[in-house]
C-alpha cells in the first residue's frame, strides 16, 4: 500500500498568494483572491464585506436570474465598502406547506407514528415549491421582495418569485441594484400566481391524506444507509485514529471560511444617528404567531412567562418583523457550564488543562434569537475561524445586551464584539476542553468493552488490554495510567446518569 503524507494548511497565518496557489481553495473566493484584489483596486478600497456563499463559491460564478458575473455584482455602498453578497433564494409557498402540514397532518412527538408522519410530510414539500432553493445574488434576492412589495395585496403574502422570473422583469448593470419593471413583473405573477393556486389546493387535498395516515412509511436500519464517500470516510477515520480521543482534527473548513470572509460595513457596525422605528405585535398579532409557533421545540416547550436568559425579554418582546414585514422571533437552546468542584477529578483534569476555567458539566439555557444572532455575528468576527455558540458566555452576551430593548434587534458594534471574543477565550477554550474530556471518557469505555463485549474476555484482562491500547495512543499517561482509566470510566458513568 502507498505511503501518503498530507500537510495541513495553517490558513489563518498563510499569505493571500500561498491561499491562491493551495489545492484546496482552486474552486474558491474570498478576501485573499485575485478578484478581490481587482475590486479593491477598482473601487479605492480595502474595505469588504464578504459571506460564506460569495466565499465558497468560484471565481467564475454566475447568478443564474440576472446572469452577472461576480466582478459585475460586487458595489461599493456610500459608506465605502465592497458588499460581496449571494443569497439563498427559496420558494416561500414551501414555508407556507410546512406550517400547513403542521397544523393539520403531524401528530404529538409522543405519538409512536410521528416519525413516519413527519418523513411523509417532508417528502411532499418538494412537490409543492415552484423552485429549488438557489443561490442568486443580493440584488436579485431583494428584488424578489421589491417587486412583491410594489405588487401590493393582490399578491399572496408567501408567493416567491422564481430566479427565472426575477431575471425576466429586472434591468441588471453592473455593480448597481437592480432597477424593476413593473409591467413586466405584474404580468409575470399573473401567470405565476394560476400556477401558484393550484399548488394551494394541492397542499389542502394531500395535508387530508396525510392526516388520515395514506402516506406513511415505514423505515428501519436507518444507520445502515451509507452516505458519501466510505473511501473517505475511512482516510478520516485513519487521520483521527492517530490523534487519540484527546487529539482535534484540524478544523479546516471553519478555518478557510474566516480566511475568506470579510465582515467590514457589518450590520453590527453601522452607525445609526438615530434610533430605529419600533413596531410592537399587537395582542392578536403575538397570539397568532405563538399560536403558530406551537410545533415541537424550544418555543413551545417553554413557559407563556419566559424570559430569555441573557437579556431578560419576554416572548413578546423577543419578536420582531423580519425583512420582509413578517413577525420573527425564536428560542434557541445554548450550554451554560458548571467549573469541576471534586478535587480528585480537578487533579486529573488539571494534568490535560492548567488554565481555568475546567468544566464538569452543563445546563442548558434558552435565549432569544437576537441573542443568538450575537453569538453568531461574534462567530464571523474570530481570526481563528471558530465560530459557534461556545464563541462567547453567556455572562459576556448579557453584558453585551444589558440595554436591550424590546421587538429590536440588539445593537452590538464590530469593536463590541472583538472585546468580547478576548473575554470569552479562556472560557472557550475551557468549553473545548469539556467535550475533549467527554471523548476521552467515551474511549476509555469503548474500549473496555470492545474487549469485554466484543471479545468475551474477563473484566480484568479487558481492562490491562485497554490501558495498554490507550497509553500506547497517548490517551493515557504513562505513570499512573491504571488510575486514570478507572477515573474515566467512572467519569463516563457519570456523564451518561447525567444524559450528557
């Protein structure tokens, strides 16, 4: 068998020419590409403001409604920074079907059916939408909603323009926005919406069926549905194999995303002279979104007098219209971490981590969306491409978001946000530590019974076997390896009585 070797980019410390140049990035953009550095040179400015989609996607990307080029889509807005924005356009009729299929088809998560119902639902969806979910640019996302908005009532509130349509009623140049037609989009939903009603109709007869159960289907062995590439699922698998339950692969793809995103001119960021218009629900208006809200998850798991662990607001307060006038507003589950307090487990622990904090275990907390758009927006900002709800504490959100204020977005600057990244890193890294300390656990047990289960040896031979396995990978230090072990197989006990 061939020997291979592969060397792990550092993407957060290579020069822009060395990111061009690596294989793993010839299909991708960002701030280090050759096109950013023609914009940048074209409109005066090192300022961009770059997502995930733009980043990830190649040089030679088309938006397939308006047909512009990347280098043609880019624009410079008055405060002076590139937006280089693409967007997931969908068919909001399939939101439309969902909520419908909610209310009428699904059953109780306790019911021994939900799960066959739920698939049926799923697998109807498709059915419904006029389009796929597409990537599209900003300006021909936003002018889906323009269009509507200038259209009025006649359209139906959760009708979406398809990318073809869009295309067809928009006047694309470059490096502006779009400019509509009115006539032409007026004519175009004329037809669209037929089309459109018909699929309504279609999702009221097959919701019917799906209540009275004509479309469920059983499904067992779930885990026995190989998906991917199994070839690369077992080079993987060799990779972590070597590292040991304590090693960490390299997180790659968080690590090129950062490389190649750019958050200037973030919304964050901006500088608002004065205090946005607030629109609060009305009391019917909140009562049909809670009403709608009801499906399994942390909204209606929570309590009508709940408060959002971080800012204090009430479910009414949390929601807030969406870009396109409509009320949005989630709950979110986030881990709130208990520091060891067992001296003996504080000894073993502190042989893998000298710092504190070191957790034990954790709650878990509910939090708003706004909070949690915080916690992401913080994500986009770390140099070291980890992002994710471990990215801050909660105690560092709260005092982020002190002065909330109710049916708003919170209002957290770039600068805000970086402080608080080097605030919460100790508590981050002693975050990672946790789960690390969870996998190690999760081995040594494994282990023990690979031997004793798997093999049918005596509990003490299975036990010397798997102390040699693990001190041989480095999971297991050399000079009290016996004791360690036992620690972590009662540690693993631990964790499981807790569910964790």
């Amino acid at each position: 068998m061939p020997e291979i070797t592969v060397h792990v980019p550092d993407f957060a410390s290579m020069e822009d020419d060395e990111v061009r140049q690596h294989p793993l990035t010839r299909h991708s953009d960002g701030k280090w590409s050759a096109l950013s550095q023609v914009l940048k040179s074209d409109f005066e400015t090192e300022r961009m403001n770059i997502n995930e989609a733009w980043a990830m996607t190649s040089l030679a990307w088309r938006c397939p409604a308006c047909s512009r080029k990347k280098i043609d889509i880019a624009r410079k807005t008055e405060s002076g920074v590139i937006l280089c924005q693409l967007e997931r356009h969908h068919d909001h009729l399939g939101d439309l079907a969902a909520r419908i299929l909610r209310e009428t088809a699904w059953l109780d998560n306790t019911d021994p059916l939900y799960t066959q119902r739920k698939r049926a639902c799923a697998a109807v969806l498709p059915l419904v939408e006029r389009f796929a979910e597409t990537l599209v640019c900003m300006d021909c996302n936003a002018a889906d909603a323009a269009m509507q908005k200038d259209l009025g009532r006649r359209v139906h509130p959760d009708f979406s323009f398809s990318p073809g349509e869009i295309g067809a009623f928009v006047d694309a140049r470059p490096n502006c926005a779009h400019e509509l037609n009115f006539e032409k989009g007026l004519a175009i939903w004329a037809k669209a919406d037929a089309d459109f009603q018909q699929r309504l109709v279609f999702i009221e007869q097959i919701a019917g069926r799906l209540t009275l159960g004509l479309h469920d289907r059983e499904q067992y062995n779930d885990s026995y549905n190989l998906v991917g590439d199994q070839d690369a699922r077992m080079f993987l698998s060799l990779a972590t194999s070597q590292l040991g339950a304590r090693g960490k692969l390299p997180q790659l793809w968080e690590a090129l995303r950062a490389r190649s995103c750019a958050s200037d001119g973030h919304r964050s960021a901006q500088t608002k002279t004065t205090a946005p218009r607030v629109r609060v629900p009305t009391p019917k208006e909140f009562a049909e979104y809670d009403r709608a809200m009801q499906k399994p998850g942390p909204w209606s798991k929570t309590a009508a007098d709940w408060r959002c662990a971080c800012c204090s607001r009430s479910k009414q307060e949390i929601i807030r219209p969406s870009g396109k006038g409509k009320w949005t507003g989630h709950i979110h589950e986030i881990c709130d971490y208990r520091e060891v307090t067992d001296e003996r487990a504080l000894q073993f622990r502190s042989a893998y981590r000298a710092e504190r904090p070191i957790f034990e275990s954790y709650v878990k907390v509910t939090i708003c969306q706004d909070c949690r758009l915080v916690m992401t927006d913080a994500g986009k900002l770390r140099a070291d491409g980890r992002g994710g709800e471990n990215c801050l504490s909660p105690d560092v959100v709260r005092s982020l978001v002190r002065e909330a204020r109710p049916n708003c977005r919170h209002d957290v600057s770039d600068q805000q946000l970086r402080e608080a990244i080097e605030t919460s890193r100790s508590w981050s890294s002693g975050a990672d530590d946790f789960w690390t300390h969870c996998r190690q656990a999760g081995e040594a047990s494994l282990r023990l019974s690979q031997y004793v289960d798997g093999r049918g040896m005596p509990f003490a031979l299975a036990r010397q076997h798997a102390i040699t396995d693990l001190t041989q990978s480095g999971d297991l230090p050399g000079s009290n390896a016996e004791e360690v072990f036992d620690w972590l197989i009662q540690e693993r006990k631990r964790l499981d009585k807790q569910g964790l």
